[in-house]
C-alpha cells in the first residue's frame, strides 16, 4: 500500500507549460476514470488549480508505469519533454505536503485560505467520479481539519497582512486615504501582492510592476493592472501613491532618478521593505513624502509571524501524527470495531434475564439495553486504543488476536 503524488511545480513551469496540464472538470472526470482503470490503483483525486495540478493516488501494489508517464500518455504529451517540470511524492512526504498545502505554507502568499477550500472540491469532485477510496477521504479529510487548525490556532495570514493594513491606518490618520486613487506598487513578493490587493479592497486603481523576464508568469491580484518594472518612473508621475515592498538589495527608486521626472502634486512614498528600497534622500523632494517601517512604529513582526509558522508546524505534525496512526493500523480497524461490537453484544445479552423481572415496558427496556450497549463499545474503544498507545504495534495486534479468541471462546 502507497500514497503517491505527482505535481507540475509552478515554481519552474511557465505558463504555457502550465496550461499543457491544466484540467476542466472534464478532465479531470476523464483522468480520474483512466487511472481508476490501472491495475493496483484503488483511490484517485485531482487537484487543479491556475498555479498548481497535483494527482494524488492511493495504491495496493506496485503500478506498471509511473503516475508521470500514466498522465502523459493520457493527455497525449511527451513525458520526456515535461518531466523536468514534475516533481514527484510518495507516503510521508506526500502526506505532509499536503497538509503544508491545506494550511497554506505551500502558496504564494503564505496563509491564503482558497486552497484550504481547493482541496475540499477536489475530494469532493473525486468522490462524486466514484474515484475515493478509504485512504483517499481520510487523508483529504484530515488534511483539511488540520488546515481549518492552523487558520484558527496559528493565524498566519494577520502576521503579514498587519504590515500594510498598519501603515494605511497611519495614513488615514493623517488624512491620506487611497479610495478612488491610483496607486503603484513595486514588487511582486508576498508583500508587494498583500499590498495591492489591499489597496485594492480599499477602493484604489492599482498597478503593479513586473520584471520584464517574468512578465508573462508571475500572479498578480486579480482586477490589478501590470506594467514593466522598467515603466515605473514613467508612470510615476500619474499616481497618488506609491508602495514599494521587494526583497531587492538595490534601490528600485532613488533619488538621481526621481530628481529627473516632473511632478505637480503630493505623492506618498511608502517603503515596506527592509533593507530600504526608497533611497533615503528622496525625501528632500518637495512632492515626496517619504514613509518607512519606523515611521509608522510597526514592527514588521518577523518574530511573530516565525512564532506562529512554529505554531501551525506542531499543529501539522500533531494532525499529521493522527493519520500516520489510523494509515499504519488500518487494517486492524474492522478487527477493532468487532471487538466493541461483541463487547456491547455481551453485555446487553447478560442484561436480558435481569429484564424480564422489571416492570419497565418494552420500550424503556429497549432504550436501556441500547444505551448501556453503547455505552460498553465506548468503555472498550477507550480500553483498546489506550493500549495501542502504550503497547508496541506487533504487541498490540498480538493482543486483538487474543481477545478475538477469547470473546468467540465465550459465546
């Protein structure tokens, strides 16, 4: 029994790579149907998303073919030509991949919570092809608990998104609003798209620049226009506001640069970045005013946001433990889920020669007979995963293998 995942990786595929493997429902009811026919292939579901298609299969031996080629020659493509865009998964690390997906640590923007939603649609779009399997619905399942998890406990998202939303307030303060506004923002990073998109929520006309080489790749908020990175200066002197938020060793504006353009009206200047990417002089500029990190007293909480990434790691691993737990003692579930069966079986049959001397009627005696059954499957379910937790795994099953033995003996 395996897990497998395949992936395009959209950290090395282009877009045009990316579109040879993106899937509409059809599609992916069609692949879901094609690897539900290969031998040894017992689960299937698809993820497909604008940035990512992930295949992920449950498996009761080994496959004929790798899940790439499979894929490949399903969609008619040359595996030798876009196998360099794949990247391949299996068991624990397949597991835990998904997990980080669902929590969002594997997204662009860490923390955004479509996926978390993704990977809900995508099992639940398996299921409705007949294409899960009881390893398939647990894993996704889990996976989601332990996404919805993070987002609650951890809160990774307002670590980061604090930056920007701090430094409008500030601005509001002081009577800076960016509604109906234009604005640009310089950078493509995490921050640079949480701050267009929250300048964009807050009523602004946003452009965000682009390297040149990446122009045709890159994610950029949805409803924000684009241009050149080397465009910035020429559009410059059209905004009311600028954000610059890169991780660039160098200047994206400096002062030589912006002395040479003409501007009629007050533009602010607000650097996120850390080093500065607004060289520190342009503040003589008489139409600059100049912000930075320390002029709005935020801390750009580094130190909370990796306190909280530590946080929703051990949130992962507690979860992911969990589904290691039930993957590794699956099969002896049915053995377990008999014993609690025979356990309250017993116990109500004991009960039925006391019965027949009370006055209780048929009904009440019925209601009692099913509680204390229940209630003895509970006691034993406690009972049997308490020594799973305290006994070896050869030990433990040597034990359910006794106690099978023992309940038929007594009947």
């Amino acid at each position: 029994m395996s897990i497998l995942m395949i992936g395009v990786d959209h950290n090395k595929a282009d877009l045009d790579v990316r579109s040879v493997f993106s899937f509409t429902s059809k599609r992916i009811a069609d692949a879901l149907e094609f690897f539900m026919g290969q031998k040894n292939v017992s689960g299937c579901v698809m993820i497909a998303t604008c940035n990512r298609t992930e295949l992920w299969l449950s498996t009761s031996g080994e496959l004929e073919e790798s899940p790439i080629q499979m894929l490949c020659d399903h969609i008619e493509v040359d595996r030798d030509k876009y196998e360099q865009f794949f990247i391949e998964r299996q068991n624990k690390e397949a597991v835990s991949h998904l997990f980080r997906l669902a929590a969002g640590l594997e997204s662009k923007i860490v923390g955004e919570g479509q996926i978390l939603t993704q990977i809900g649609d995508a099992a639940a779009f398996a299921r409705s092809c007949y294409a899960t399997d009881n390893t398939m619905e647990v894993l996704f399942r889990m996976a989601v608990t332990a996404g919805k998890r993070v987002r609650t406990e951890a809160d990774l998202s307002t670590a980061d998104r604090s930056v920007i939303h701090t430094a409008l307030d500030n601005l509001r303060e002081e009577g800076i609003t960016v509604e109906g506004k234009k604005c640009m923002v310089i950078g493509n990073g995490m921050m640079g798209r949480l701050s267009a998109q929250t300048l964009m929520d807050q009523g602004a006309d946003v452009t965000v620049t682009v390297r040149k080489y990446h122009s045709g790749v890159v994610d950029i908020p949805f409803g924000c226009s684009r241009i050149n990175y080397e465009e910035r200066y020429e559009l410059l002197p059209s905004c009311d506001m600028i954000v610059s938020a890169t991780s660039s060793p160098n200047y994206t504006l400096t002062l030589e640069e912006l002395k040479n353009i003409s501007v009629d009206h007050p533009i602010p200047l607000i650097d996120l970045a850390v080093p500065r990417d607004v060289e520190p002089e342009a503040a003589e500029l008489s139409w600059a005013s100049l912000y930075d990190i320390d002029s709005f007293h935020i801390d750009i909480r580094s130190e909370k946001f990796k306190q909280n990434l530590e946080k929703a790691e051990a949130i992962l691993d507690e979860e992911k433990e969990h589904f290691r737990e039930w993957y590794e003692g699956k099969d002896i579930v049915p053995l377990i889920q008999s014993l609690k069966k025979q356990a309250g079986g017993d116990v109500s049959a004991r009960m039925t020669p006391f019965l027949r001397h009370t006055s209780l009627e048929p009904i009440q005696k019925e209601e009692l007979v099913n509680e204390v059954e229940g209630a003895s499957e509970r006691m034993m379910n406690h009972l049997l995963f308490g020594l799973k937790s305290k006994l070896s795994d050869s030990m433990f099953r040597e034990l359910l293998d006794s106690m099978a033995e023992v309940l038929s003996e007594a009947k």
